[in-house]
C-alpha cells in the first residue's frame, strides 16, 4: 500500500474493516455489495482493491492468520510440548468457529499444491516446530501433519457452525478427537 494515495489507503482499511464485520455476521458469502454499501465506496472500488471474493476473504482472515502463528511461535519453547499444542489447538478451534465460513472460504479456488495461499503457507510454518516437539515428547504420533490438525478443526468448525453453541461443541468434539490422537499420560 506504500505509494498509493491517502484517499486509497482510507478506501481499503474501510473495506476491510466493513467486510470483518460482514464475515462475522454473515460467514464468507457476505455480499459483496452490501460491503462496498456500507463502506461507502463503489463495488468498482471493492474490485480494484481486492480482484476477487477470495482476496478479500484472505485479507480478512489474515490477521487472525497471524496471530494463531505468533501464538504458535510463541508456544513452541514451552516446557510442556503436548499443553502447548493443545493450546494452540484450543485457540485455532475458537478462531474457526468465530470465523464464520473459514473452512469453506479458504477452500474456494483450486486446492492444489501450486495455489496454497499465503494465510495456510504461514500457518503451517509457524506450527511444524511446535508439532515436531510434540512428536518427539511422544504427545502425538510421528505421521501427524499440521495440516491433519488444520483438517481436523476445520471439519469440526463446519460439522458444529449451526449448533446452538458452536464454540462449545467444537470444543467437545475437539477433547474427544485429542483422547483419541494424544491420550493424556
């Protein structure tokens, strides 16, 4: 954004802003032009900033991309290798049921190899030295992958979306799959 015009800059923190509110009320099918009404900008405008839904979607979930990998990064010293990647399964879990559509959105274009997006990329990253750890404290197996962890809170965010309580039974379900996958010693 360095180099473009004030009156730019405002336009996109505008958008932006507008469409986390319109994300988290109505998941990642929020209306395009429902963002660029409240914004007060153009849907050309909405265009020019982010080319395509999946832009924006991305820059919404960008920054709560982020803060799950400083949480990672962060945790990854800790002395407890298996509290720790629970913690941050823990904080994954509330972001996935607090984003409405993230699973879904996330997956939206071709999932293939040559088009993982930046947000997974960084996320990945961040948690393979904090799952290494757990693998070698034995807290988990060796096969475990981040993105069977990323697979496994993404389809308990989707399978509880509708639930009365979303937060809370995906939290449920989440101890049960960890009984399962990194049995408490």
């Amino acid at each position: 954004m360095p180099g473009q015009r004030a009156d730019a800059r405002r336009n996109y923190a505008q958008i932006l802003a507008v469409a986390e509110q319109e994300v988290e009320l109505h998941g990642a099918e929020a209306s395009l032009e429902q963002i660029a009404r409240v914004a007060g900008v153009g849907s050309a405008t909405v265009r020019r900033h982010f080319p395509s839904r999946r832009e924006l979607l991305e820059a919404v979930f960008r920054g709560r991309i982020e803060d799950l990998a400083d949480l990672a990064r962060g945790l990854t010293a800790a002395s407890d290798a298996r509290a720790a990647l629970l913690e941050w399964l823990g904080a994954l879990t509330d972001y996935a049921t607090s984003a409405r559509g993230m699973a879904a959105a996330l997956a939206l274009d071709e999932a293939t190899p040559e088009h993982v997006h930046a947000c997974s990329t960084k996320l990945v990253d961040a948690v393979e030295p904090l799952l290494r750890r757990a693998a070698g404290a034995g807290a988990v197996g060796a096969g475990v992958t981040t993105a069977d962890l990323v697979a496994l809170v993404t389809g308990i965010a989707l399978a509880t979306e509708h639930h009365a309580d979303p937060a809370g039974q995906a939290h449920r379900l989440l101890a049960l799959a960890v009984a399962g996958i990194s049995p408490a010693r």
